[in-house]
C-alpha cells in the first residue's frame, strides 16, 4: 500500500475542501497583469481612449465657458461646434456677468382673410405664456421652460446688430424661431390664414434692491425683426 501524498510546502489544506481565501486573494490583486498579453493590450488602449476623450471633453467645455482667451478666440468656430447643442453652459446667473434684465419674446402675425384682406394682429407675449405655465407647477415641463429662451439665445448669439445671420447657424436659428411661434400660434389666426409673423424682444432691467443706493431705469425697450413669411408647412409635423 502506497503512503499518502504528503502536501507541498505552502500548501494550506481547507478541511472543507474549499478553494483557500489567501490563494483567491492573491489571484484578485493581479488584476489586469493577470489577463493574457492580448487582453491587457485592449484594456490599455480602452482605458487611454477614455482618457484622452474626458480630457478633449473637459477641455472644450473650459474654453467654452471661460473669459476670451487666444485659445477660444483662434479656435472658438471647433469649440461651437463641439459643444452645441448637446453641451452647452449657460453660467451667467453667477459671477461676474450676473443676469441684470428681464428679457419677454413677443410675436405678432399678418393675417389673410377669406375675401383677400389683410389684418396684423396685436403682440402676444410668449414668454408671459411659459410663464403662467410654470407658476405653481412643481414639474414644469423642460419645454416651457427652457425652449423659447434658448431659442432667442440661440439667434441673437448667431446674428449681427444688424439682424443679418452670420452662417448657416444663423439661418438655422432663423428657422427654429420661426417655427416655434408657428408652432404657438397655428396655420390659422382670427379666422384667416398666417402669412407673416413678426418677432421682437422686451427687456427690463431689474431694479436695484431696495437697500442700494444706486439708481437702475426700468424702462422697457424693445428689439424688432423683420417680417419672416410663413405657411403651413412652417407649422412643425403632427400639429
């Protein structure tokens, strides 16, 4: 009869005859050196892939929301493209270009009647509208909140003082404002068809607070676009 085997040095024997605690321990802090030459070649390109794309993001986004710098000023068209639409910062509520004025997007339409007369309606403030949609509403909709003031942010930021479209940015900015008050006010207004709708903005400066002794104008003043033509198939599909 042949002696049993006797155990190696080092061996730990488990009278339940499970894998030893120390030995799996071991095996888990190799971690990626224990994986095959292959795999650990994926997994560094994998890792320094994201490395690189975290850094390219966190960039763009510095030089988006930081002060004109050479570098956003020699590469400020790559930067836009970039972080618009899907990245986009708005940090003006803090310092040290607070917001200071109220800004209303008002619009108005030209209407074509049944016998071929024309009549121009009053302007209707849309942002007065978004607003009594959010008053006491604890879940406001990202729409009436957010749409139409980005869209005014989105065209005064791509056209000159002259209301001339500086690209196609521009254009595209002419055509998402144009639809959204298509959008608010319908194909048919007053009993006629909308042939042209006007757009202009209101702002207000806040006042200053009751303990300052600096004294604001609030007087509104008000910014007029040209005359857009419309028809029915500036109203957005489905509505």
């Amino acid at each position: 009869m042949e002696p049993a085997a006797q155990p190696r040095r080092g061996d730990r024997e488990r009278p339940d005859g499970r894998e030893d605690a120390e030995s799996r321990e071991d095996v888990s802090r190799q971690g990626v050196m224990a994986l095959p030459p292959p795999a650990r070649i994926a997994v560094a390109i994998a890792l320094g892939a994201v490395g690189v794309f975290v850094a390219v993001h966190l960039a763009m986004v510095f030089l988006h929301i930081a002060p004109s710098n050479t570098l956003s000023r020699q590469h400020g068209e790559v930067v836009e493209e970039y972080v618009y639409p899907e990245f986009e910062q708005n940090w003006k509520l803090f310092a040290p270009n607070p917001l200071q004025q109220n800004v209303a997007v008002h619009a108005r339409a030209e209407v074509r009647k049944p016998d071929g007369a024309t009549e121009t309606t009053g302007w209707v403030d849309l942002t007065a509208m978004d607003v009594e949609e959010i008053r006491g509403n604890l879940f406001p909709s990202h729409t009436a909140q957010n749409e139409l003031r980005r869209a005014w942010d989105f065209f005064t930021g791509s056209h000159d003082d002259r209301h001339q479209p500086n690209g196609v940015r521009g254009e595209l900015s002419e055509e998402y404002l144009k639809r959204i008050v298509m959008l608010r006010f319908g194909p048919e207004l007053n009993g006629g068809e909308i042939t042209r709708v006007q757009v202009r903005s209101a702002t207000t400066p806040v006042a200053s607070p009751p303990w300052s002794d600096e004294s604001t104008s609030t007087e509104t003043t008000y910014q007029e676009l040209p005359w857009w033509s419309v028809d029915r198939t500036d109203v957005p599909e489905g509505e």
